[in-house]
C-alpha cells in the first residue's frame, strides 16, 4: 500500500506541526526536536524524489535512520529520563510508518 504523495506530504507536515509545538512547550528536551527533523525531511525530500534525473536513492535510507534514531531518542526521553510522554515516541514512529507507505520515486524509463 502507498498513499498520495499529496496526502504523505499533508500528514508529515501535520506532524512536523505537532512536533514544533512540542519543541516549543519543551525547547530543553530532544524528542519533540527528532521528532520534528525527521518529518521535516521526509516531506522535504518530496520534491527531491519528483525530479526523474535527480538519484534519490539513499534517502531512504536517511529517513529511515532518522527515523529510528527520533523513536530511539523518544524512548529513552520517555523512560529514562521521564521528561516527555508516549506521544512523541508515537509520533517518531509514525515517521517509519509513513516511510513505509511511502509513494514510490518518480523514475524516468
């Protein structure tokens, strides 16, 4: 299953939303900051995959990681050091989730 890159776009700068005003609420603590970045690039790199001669395919692999690092960081943030809540462990994970639905590249050929 894929989604729109329209409708992929709209629920990752939903997020990235999300994520800010997290940020803001708790500029000290990391999660909502990872959080933030890896929706920020996964609707980012839109644009970069829409370009037929551009070689995206290692950005993947960057929202991937960044992804994991972001559910990483939300864990230990959570259980660790107890300074922020599930949801932002929710929400780095909804950075893989929608990774994973991801609209294919546009590809030339």
């Amino acid at each position: 299953m894929t989604l729109s890159r329209p409708l992929h776009l709209a629920l990752h700068a939903t997020c990235a939303v999300v994520a800010l005003a997290g940020a803001l609420a708790q500029p000290s603590a990391v999660a909502p900051w990872v959080c933030l970045a890896s929706h920020l690039v996964g609707a980012a790199t839109h644009r970069l995959e829409s370009d037929p001669d551009r070689d995206s395919e290692f950005l993947g692999i960057v929202r991937t990681s960044l992804g994991i690092v972001a559910c990483l960081v939300a864990a230990g943030q959570h259980w660790v050091v107890g300074v922020t809540g599930l949801e932002y462990l929710a929400l780095a994970a909804l950075a893989l989730v929608l990774e994973g639905v991801r609209p294919k590249p546009t590809r030339c050929g």
